[in-house]
C-alpha cells in the first residue's frame, strides 16, 4: 500500500476540520431526516444516532487530535544486530484496508475514519441504515478534504449494502480485506465472524459489573454505582450489574440506601434471591440469561456476594469483559481483584464511563476491543498499525 506522507495526511484532516465546520447545519439537517425516520424518541439507538452543535464540535476536536499525535507508521519497535552481523529492526507498518460495521452511530464514520487514515489504512464504513443520511454527508465531507490534497478518495469509502449483501460481501471480499471490527452486540458479533475470511478483532458488549467490597466506603460505592448507571445509558461502558458483599456493615440499610438513590433516579431494579430476602418490593431477575445481558438502559442488577472470590467468579463466568470495578478502601484486595478479573479495564473506586479512548489519554478510537489478539481496550491511533521486520544482510545465507 502506498504510504502518504505525514504533512499530507496532516493537510487532509486541517481540511476536514474546517469542512465539517462550514457544513455543520448541512449535517445537522441530514441527521434530522435520519431521527424523524427513525420512528422513536428515545432509548440508546436514538441518543446514539442525534447529531448536533455539540457533537459536530466533538467530531472536529476527535479529528484535531488526532492530526496532532504523532504518525504511527513507521516506528521503531526494536532493533538488533547478530553476530552474523544480520540487521533486524522491527517496525510498525500499516494494516492495508480495515472494515469497520457499527450501528446508529454517525460520528463513528468521523472517529474510525480520521484514525485509519492517519494509520495509513484504507477503510470501509459499512454504518447502519438509520444513519444513512447523516453518513453519506459526513463521507461527502471526507472525499472533499481528501480531493483537496490531491489524492483518491477511496481512502474513505461508505458502504450501503442490506444483510445479504454484506454476508456476501465477508464471504467474497471483492477487494483485499485485512481487518473487521464489528461494533454491536453478540448477533452482529457472530454474524462477521461466521462469514469473514480475515482477521477480526471484538469489540464485544459491556454488561459491566460492580463489587462493594465489605470495605467499601458506601458513599463512594454510591457516588460511583450513580455516575456509571446514569450518565450515558447508550454507552458499552455503562455499568449493568451490582455485587453487594454480605458481610459489609449495615448490609441490609445499606441495600434500601441503594435502592432509595437508584428508585429516586428512575432507575428499573432487579434483584437476585438473596437481595429479594431485603428489597422485598423489587422484581427477581428472570433468569440466569439476565446476567449476561447489557441492558442499554435505565435498569440494573443488584446481587449478593459472599466475599471477593465469589464476586470474582460471578464477574468472570457472565460479564462482557469489557470494564470491572471494585470498591474497597483494601490495596490489596483492590490488587487481587484488578489481577484476577478477565477484563480490558479495571478499576478500584472510579466508574466503568472512564473506559473511553478520550478519558484514558488515547484520544479518538475505532473501538473499545474486548479481544486480547492484537489490543484490549481503547483502539486508538497508536494501536490501529501492525509491524514489519526490516532485515539487511550481505549474502548471508542459513546453514
């Protein structure tokens, strides 16, 4: 693939920024047929798909950004010389033509755009058919940066095919596919991996989990169970499910306190058995489905654990893998949970919203990745290139 040079790359984005700007009533009234044809007024898939004022100044700072890191491609990894005087360096390189196929979601063709071009990568942005008018103007708005800078604008290319086509499409790429990320939920997730004949990489579902630990301070529990329920329900970092430990101080006022901040916030409560004995109000969760489940919405879980390695199990046999939180005033409990819980973030007394490329310090991502092959976690820039050795010899042969 051809390398484009950093200054040029650079040039692209300072033009899609300026773009985006002049444009931003075009896209706003382009979004505003996607909203009215979507049917609905509320709920995750609809905050996800609004864009406006704010989000276009959201889409300018997430292309800023990323034209200010530095170029990924090209970095040295490591370098050797043998005592065969063989030079090996090992450098990041590019992927080649990455798809991307996501929901709802228009500022994702700006966000996994800027960071594949930037990268080096081609990339095809197979986006949801509710967004269709919002991410046919945002393309409109990258084809026109890229034209300005002299080069093709099949760097950047929006696909608009049903679920047929796209099956086809992963089957029989007609085109050299080097990488999928599907952002959704578990059909979609299988969907891709059924039928794609390269390497994929899962950005997988929240369901986060939180544990009060028997030395939790309960205001913080509260503070942070609060922040990561309510603050954005559409997001995969979103917390779903609560683990009270039975042996905390209190535990049976502490559960009503709970209950009281999460019923005064209108958020739906489910409890396990063992919860039921106290909040004897609240509905039993209807099965053990319902663990697994990301909610996406203003309902969560509220269980019982006998202890950390209780709640450690529970966490690792049903969450997505995504974000895990304890809360304990213990160091070493803290260290032994973050440890031993399978998840790309952990935390101790801060909530699961932090899992977010911006908010971790990696700016713009393409996906949080619940994989472990290549990245876990916010795929920003630095981790959207793979590597190339480089290795110079003088006729040397294996003998």
């Amino acid at each position: 693939m051809k390398l484009i040079e950093t200054i040029t790359k650079n040039n692209v984005l300072k033009s899609m920024m300026n773009i985006l700007d002049e444009k931003r009533e075009a896209i706003i009234n382009a979004n505003q047929k996607d909203l009215k044809a979507f049917g609905e007024s509320e709920g995750a898939m609809y905050d996800r798909l609004i864009l406006n004022d704010k989000k276009v100044d959201g889409m300018i700072q997430s292309v800023k950004e990323v034209m200010e890191q530095e170029d990924p491609v090209g970095q040295t990894i490591s370098h050797l010389v043998l005592e065969t005087g063989l030079d090996i360096t090992n450098k990041t390189a590019p992927f080649g033509t990455i798809m991307i196929i996501y929901e709802s979601r228009p500022d994702v063709t700006i966000e996994a755009a800027v960071l594949a071009f930037k990268a080096n990568s081609k990339i095809l942005l197979k986006g949801g058919k509710e967004a269709f008018h919002s991410n046919k103007i945002l393309e409109e708005c990258w084809h026109e940066a890229l034209k300005e800078n002299g080069l093709e604008t099949d760097w950047i290319r929006l696909l608009n095919m049903n679920r047929s086509e796209t099956q086809e499409f992963l089957k029989n790429p007609p085109e050299k596919l080097d990488l999928i990320v599907p952002r959704g939920g578990e059909k979609l997730i299988g969907f891709v991996k059924e039928n794609a004949t390269c390497a994929v990489l899962i950005s997988g579902r929240g369901n986060n989990f939180l544990y009060v630990s028997k030395n939790a301070d309960f205001d913080i529990a509260k503070k942070v169970i609060l922040n990561a329920k309510i603050e954005k329900i559409s997001g995969c970092n979103a917390l779903d499910k609560v683990l009270v430990d039975k042996n905390i101080s209190d535990y049976e006022n502490k559960l009503k306190d709970l209950q009281n901040m999460l019923k005064e916030h209108k958020v739906e409560i489910l409890v396990d058995d063992e919860v039921k004995k106290v909040l004897k109000d609240e509905s039993l969760i209807p099965g053990e489905d319902t663990w697994r489940e990301e909610f996406l919405a203003m309902k969560i879980v509220v269980g019982a654990a006998e202890g950390l390695d209780e709640a450690m199990d529970r966490i690792n046999q049903y969450s997505g893998g995504h974000s895990a939180v304890i809360i304990t005033k213990e160091k070493d409990e803290a260290s032994k949970f973050m440890e031993q819980v399978d998840c790309a973030a952990v935390y101790q007394n801060a909530s699961t919203r932090f899992t977010d490329g911006g908010q971790m310090g990696v700016g713009a991502e393409l996906a949080i990745s619940t994989d472990k092959l290549h990245h876990r976690g916010p795929l920003g820039l630095k981790q959207l290139v793979t590597n190339k050795y480089y290795v110079f010899g003088e006729g040397h042969i294996r003998e």
